[in-house]
C-alpha cells in the first residue's frame, strides 16, 4: 500500500492525572474520508489538538506524507498541507467573507517581503472566488463574516480550511449545530471536493448520520483508545460500540 | 465611502492643511506641527494596537529613542535625513524586542510590561547624563536645510512636517491594505484561527511592535527638530498614556482615526482655552462622555450617522467566536 497521508503512532496525553489519548494510533491513506467518533470524553478532541500541533502530546509521533511534523507549530503544519476547521465558530468576524478567504490563502503565496509590496489580494482573487462560489457562498462575498448566520459561518470555515489546497484537512465537529438543510448541503460539498481533488479528510462528528454517509472509514474511541475500527456499516453493527454509546 | 469619495475627501483635507497655518502666528503654527508629528507616533500605536491587537505604553519610548538619537547625531554635524534613519531603525531593533514579552502575556500583563520598559527607558535618559545630558536633556538641536530650503522657521517646518507625515500615512496605508495588513486583523481578531491557516502569528507580532515603534522613532525625530530641546520629562509614561488616548478617541483600528485623536488631544484644550481655568475640565468630561457613549471612537460617530440612514450588516454579537484553546 502507499505511504499513508497522515500516520499518528501511539499518541498519548494526560492532563494532571486524567490520561486524556491512551496510545492511539492510526493511518489515513489519499482520498480517504476517516471518520473519528466516540462519546464525549473519549480524547477526540485532545487527539486533534495533539495532531494539529496545539497541543504537545507526552509520547508518541505523528507523520505527514512520511515526514515526521511531532511538535511543529500550526502554521508550519498548515504551510505543510494541513488544513483544520474548528469546533467552535472560527472565522474572523469584522472582516468580509472574501477576506476572510483570501487570508486562509495568502501565507502560502510568495514570500514575506512580497506579501507586504505585492497586491492587495495576494493575487488570489480569481482562487478566492472558484472557493467562494464552489461553497455557494457568492451572494455573501461583501458581507462581514461576523454578521452571516452560524451555519454560513460553519461553511465559510471550510472553504478557509480548503483555500490552501491542502493534502489533508481535519474537520472538528462540522455538522455541529447546523441546521439540516444546510448540514446536507455541506456533506455534499465535502463530498464533491474530496472526489474532484482528492483530499484526505479526518472528520471529529457526534452526528452518526453525517459521518457513516460520509466517511470511508470509521475509528471509535473510547475512554482515550481506539475500541474499534471498519467501514461504516462494520461499526453500526459493532457490539463494543453499542456498548460504549450506551454505556454498557 | 466609496474610493472616490474617499480620495476628494483625502485631497480637501491636504488642501486644508497647507492652507491653514497661513497667516497664523507662530504658536498656532507650532500646535498644528505638533498635531502631525502626534498624528503619526499615534499611526504606529494603531497599527499595533488598533490592527493588531496587542496594547502598548511605550509609544513614548520610541519618540524618545528617534528624538535622542537624531538629536545626538545632528548635534555631531549629521544632516537630518541621515540621522533620523537611524533613531528610526533603532525604533525597529528596540520594538522587535519589545514584541517578544507579547508572545507569552497579553491584555494587562502585556501592558504592565510596557509600562516598565517605558519608565525603564526614561530611567536610562535621566541617569546616563555623559550620553543624553540627563535632566538638562539637550539644547540646540538643528533643523534641517534642503539646498536653498530652510526649515529654521515654523511655518517652512510645518510644510516639512507634513510632507513626512503625508509619505508616512501613505507607508502606513500600503502596509494595512496589503496581506500583512490582513494578517494584523487577524491576530487581533482570531489568533490561534489564524495560525491554523499559516499566519506565522509570533512572527507578525513582532513586527507589529516593530513597525508601530518605528512611527513613534519618526515622530520623536521631528519632535526634537520642532522644539529643539529635548528632556527625558517629555517622553514619560503620561505622554504614552496621552498617544494611547489619541488612538482611543480618534478610533482604534481605523485609518484616520489617530488623525482625528490627535487633533483631538492636542487641538481642544487649546481651543477650550477662552474658558480659562475651566478648560481641562471641560476637556476630561468631553472625552470621558464620547469614550462612554462612541467606544469606537470618533470614526465611529460617522459610522452611527451613516448607519441610520444606510442599512448595512454589522458583526452579530450574539454567536461567540471559539478556537481560544491557549
């Protein structure tokens, strides 16, 4: 098989005395779509933090296209390939959605010193506005991004996440919040992306719905390990996740 | 404002800049140079306060590093243009440094630390009195000559002074629409956001201290030519505290807004003057009652007009921003 995306390798974080991540491995392969569930508490998200960079795990390494990015700064990480969208809403609001886009790209056109003499727009206009129309996001291009509803705000976080044209990109909780008309509209975006790019997604979800119509994979965790793992329809029927859902 | 508007309205302004000072005496003359010279250590604190969010006391320091290193090498026989680079690139060296305590504490902590540089800063000019002739400061200080050109006089420094002032507004105007500019909203706004899509966050925040100190250096170059006699007492932490609220009522992170706060700050007493002993009293309660009621500033008065007759979306206050993870 080809080197994975993305390897994590036993990947450990306590906080005081709580052991957060036990251990936890895994690979991503190109195009995958890797969904990451467990109930709350199961270290999803420690694991992300740990990955991304935001949070130095005690022990264990993480690899990225086979090269070894433990301990690296986010933005390194990002400039590595790397995109990332956020639990919470993580866009930057006193400026327009076409701002906010072309900040996503910007760090990865030219040099410093031509970012500051070079164009306004980083000449990443034409880009800007392929991802600006590619999310549907084209009669909001003006608007203060502070000022658009949470699940357009949800969207304009991916297409940031996307702007780079990253190799992998995780997505933390995604579908949170969201109402359904636009959760379906944004599993069908990241869908299309992945099949007209290639992208390797690592998707934190709650929503079971979302992620077994979406993912390829699917990794449970639970109490900070990895209790299972297969396809979608192999977890569903997976008695030790039934269990640690239901608390059996 | 559309562009156009923008630049009819820019082109007034210039125009009624060169037109005032004539005909006016020379305190007039020399209030209105002081205005510029505050208007623009005032543009750099916004660019490190305003648009990146990182808060400063030290803008004082800076003018003081630009105003004794200038003034030291014009003393020695350097022309203005030679000496005031330097004073300037020492504002850069100097700030640079000064971001680094940004990169572990902000909000009070950062401006505690500030502070202390501030009055470290003041400590080194009153006490180093072989260098900077300690309380007695320096006297004497040239100004500039350019060929046929002097500027011994007040009103051919005013012209001087705002020429500088014009070439660093539109420095200023270049570095906040360009992607760094960008990336300083983005810092102030979103930090961690922001490393997560490349932004090298410490990197841009040195140079946010850096570039906002330089402004303070060239301000303090022109100061010491304006009055030509400098003392550590005029750059103290009071000065800081008064650039700080120049940025504050002008508009933080609006272009004109140190402009405004400038004017503002150093205008007003002195046209609240007729009321006698009652000026800075009346001053202190306009400015608390505007800060009270326009946070953002005098900008933001324009904006509350326009946004009365010109619907336009703002910022929703009721969905909170995450990814604070540090």
């Amino acid at each position: 098989m080809s080197q994975p995306v993305l390897s994590v390798r036993r990947i450990e974080k306590s906080f005081g005395g709580i052991k957060a991540v036990r251990g936890v491995s895994f690979d991503v392969h190109k195009g995958e779509i890797l969904g990451l569930i467990g109930p709350n508490g199961s270290g999803k998200s420690t694991l992300f933090n740990c990955i991304l960079g935001q949070l130095e795990p005690d022990a264990g390494q993480v690899h990225v296209n086979g090269r070894d990015v433990s301990g690296l700064r986010p933005s390194k990480l990002n400039r590595l390939g790397v995109g990332r969208t956020f639990q919470q809403l993580a866009v930057f609001p006193q400026m327009s959605v076409f701002d906010n886009i072309v900040l996503a790209g910007q760090e990865h056109r030219g040099t410093m010193l031509s970012r500051l003499f070079g164009p306004s727009d980083a000449r990443l206009t034409a880009d800007a506005e392929r991802m600006i129309s590619f999310f549907r996001l084209n009669h909001l291009r003006g608007t203060l991004a502070g000022s658009l509803s949470y699940g357009q705000q949800k969207l304009l976080d991916a297409a940031m996440a996307f702007m780079a044209g990253p190799a992998l990109v995780l997505l933390d909780e995604p579908a949170g919040g969201v109402n359904l008309t636009m959760l379906a509209h944004l599993r069908e975006r990241l869908a299309a992306y992945n099949a007209e790019h290639g992208t390797t997604f690592v998707v934190i979800e709650h929503n079971m719905e979302f992620v077994m119509s979406l993912c390829t994979r699917v990794i449970v965790l639970a109490e900070g390990a990895v209790i299972a793992e297969g396809t979608p329809d192999e977890i569903r029927s997976n008695q030790t996740v039934i269990d640690a859902y239901l608390g059996g | 404002m559309n562009a156009w508007l923008r630049r009819v309205l820019i082109l007034v302004l210039i125009a009624l800049a060169i037109g005032a000072p004539l005909g006016q005496g020379n305190y007039i003359i020399y209030v209105m140079t002081s205005w510029l010279i505050f208007s623009i250590a005032a543009m750099g604190l916004n660019l490190t306060l305003g648009y990146a969010g990182q808060i400063s006391l030290a803008q004082a320091s800076f003018m003081a590093i630009g105003a004794y290193t200038t003034a030291l090498l014009t003393l020695s026989g350097w022309h203005w243009l030679a000496a005031m680079p330097l004073g300037v690139l020492a504002c850069f060296v100097v700030g640079f440094g000064l971001g680094y305590p940004a990169l572990r504490v902000k909000g009070h902590f950062l401006a505690f630390v500030t502070l202390a540089f501030n009055t470290l800063v003041f400590l080194v000019l009153r006490n180093e009195e072989w260098l900077t002739g300690g309380t007695y400061g320096l006297v004497g200080i040239p100004r500039p000559t350019f060929g046929l050109f002097s500027t011994m006089r007040s009103l051919p420094f005013y012209y001087f002074t705002l020429m500088v002032t014009i070439i660093a507004a539109l420095a200023m105007w270049g570095i906040v629409r360009s992607p760094w500019g960008r990336a300083f909203r983005a810092l102030r706004e979103n930090p961690i956001r922001a490393e997560s899509l490349g932004v090298d966050t410490r990197r841009i925040t040195l140079l946010a201290f850096a570039i906002g100190s330089m402004y303070g250096g060239l301000a303090g170059a022109l100061i010491a030519s304006l009055v030509q006699f400098i003392e550590p007492g005029s750059f103290g932490l009071a000065h800081s505290l008064r650039i700080l609220l120049m940025v504050a009522v002008g508009g933080a992170g609006y272009f004109f807004g140190p402009f405004l706060g400038a004017g503002v700050v150093i205008l007003l007493p002195e046209i609240l003057r007729f009321t006698e002993g009652y000026y800075l009293i009346i001053y202190a309660v306009l400015v608390i009652v505007m800060l009270i009621f326009v946070p953002s500033g005098m900008i933001g008065i324009w904006g509350r007009i326009r946004d009365r007759f010109i619907a336009r979306p703002v910022a929703r206050a009721d969905l909170q921003q995450g990814a604070q993870l540090k």
